[in-house]
C-alpha cells in the first residue's frame, strides 16, 4: 500500500532577513506542517550573494536537509574548498564541467527507508551561457531513477517562458519542480497532467519591502540612471515563501501542492475604528 511524504522548499533566502526569518519561524513551521524532507535556496544568504560554512551548518541545525544554489553559488569564493565537501549543497549542475560542488544528490528520508534525489538546474535565457538544462535534466532523472521515483528539482531561472517549458519536459518524470530566481512567489501551484507539481517561482524568504530583496532606493538609481550600484540588501516587510508537497512513494507522483507564505500579504485597507 503506498504512502505520502511531505516535502517542504524555503524559496530564496535573502541576506539577514532571510536567515532571522529562518531562525524565527522554520521550527515552528516544521513542527507545524510536519515535512519529511525540507529544502531551502540559499544562493542569496551571504550579504544577499552567495554563502559562507556557516550559514550551512545553521540551515542544517534549523532542520534543512539539503541548499539548492543558482548563479550566485559561487559569489563568495571562500566556500569553494567546502562545495567540493558537502555532497547536501548544491549548485546548478549544467555549470560547466570541473565546476566546485555537486549539482545533484540522493538522499535518506530521514526516519523512512526511502530516498530522494534531489537536482539543481539554471536556465539560459537572460542568464550567463551555460549547457543545456534541459539534456541535463534527462541525463540526471536517469541516474536517480535507477534508486528512486521522488525526484525534487530547483530549476534557477529568469524566465517564466523557460521554467514553464522545464515544467512540461520534465511533467510525469520528477515529483515536484519549483522555479528559483526571481523572487516573486507566482499564483500557479498545481500538479501537471502526468503528474509533476509544478509552481513558476517559490518566492523569497527576505524583505519585501525592497526589490527582490535589494534596497529599492539604489535599485532605483540603477533604473533610472542605468548605472551600476553597489548592492545592499533591504530589511521590512520580511517574509518566509516556500511550497509544501506532499507525493506518492510508490509512483513518485505528486498528489498535493500549494503555495507556503508567512505572513500573508495584506490585500484590504485597514479602516480606523
């Protein structure tokens, strides 16, 4: 008789809000919802680009399992000899050959007899030129398929046109597919005809009172001067976005997916008494 697991995935945590939001809210939140197996982006921690060791090993305390990167992976360079260490932190893996670090895992579920693979892709469009995602996601479905049918993707991409033609390539072949990049968790969780669930971005765990977790006065300058700007990295309005998944052991289907955001946004005025 099959059975259900429950993943949860943190979207892109952003900079020190990010992380506090982590430290405040994700224990609450896994005893809350009870996920088998948790997943966090965390390209963006470290100053808002990139990591550091210890902003891993916190992740992992607060009960993460596994960091999916992006193409700020390799921002700090510090952590360049760790990513050759730690086969729970991910990068994208069409970055080219010789590349730190691992851009795809199996994994024990924790407490269970299962596993799950896990991979991390990046798009092309609009991004720096790297190999084809797409011939890379049939290369690593097939190595994880030979151990299990739960099969999690990250796809760290700027285009929605990109990340919903992943969705369709990869629909019935891995369990959960979740789009990275862009910030702004988008209104479109739902399981796909063969299977797949599928969201176009997960959205940010960070400040949302700022622009995709920059500070909006100097992402400003850069739009209206178009010249650069240092980055700084916003805080207000902090957020936790995420997705929680639940699938089938047996298929490696998904049977539930929505949309995980706290606090919610207001959408009303709120009238004086």
């Amino acid at each position: 008789m099959s059975s259900t697991k429950r993943i949860m995935f943190i979207g892109d945590v952003v900079a020190d809000p990010g992380i506090n939001l982590l430290d405040t809210l994700l224990p609450s939140l896994i005893k809350k919802h009870k996920p088998d197996f948790v997943i966090a982006n965390g390209e963006n921690a470290h100053e808002g680009m990139g990591l550091n060791r210890t902003i891993v090993k916190n992740f992992y305390k607060l009960g993460i399992h596994v960091i999916t990167g992006g193409n700020h992976s390799f921002a700090k360079w510090k952590i360049y000899p760790y990513m050759k260490e730690d086969k729970n932190l991910l990068r994208p893996f069409n970055y080219p050959k010789g590349a730190h670090g691992y851009g795809f895992g199996i994994y024990e579920i924790p407490g269970t007899d299962l596993k799950i693979g896990v991979m991390n892709l990046m798009g092309r469009t609009y991004m720096q030129p790297l190999d084809d995602p797409f011939s890379a996601a049939d290369y690593v479905i097939d190595i994880i398929k030979k151990e299990t049918n739960l099969i999690f993707l990250d796809f760290h991409a700027e285009a929605t046109a990109e990340k919903m033609a992943m969705g369709w390539h990869v629909d019935g072949r891995v369990s959960i597919q979740v789009g990275t990049h862009t910030h702004i968790p988008t209104n479109d969780a739902r399981i796909l005809p063969d299977g797949t669930g599928y969201i176009t971005d997960a959205g940010m765990t960070g400040a949302y009172h700022s622009v995709i977790g920059m500070d909006k006065d100097t992402a400003l300058k850069r739009f209206q001067l178009q010249t650069p700007h240092r980055y700084k990295s916003a805080d207000g309005d902090n957020r936790l976005s995420g997705i929680l998944a639940d699938v089938d052991t047996e298929t490696g289907k998904c049977v539930h997916i929505e949309s995980l955001l706290f606090p919610e946004f207001n959408t009303t005025v709120q009238q004086e008494s």
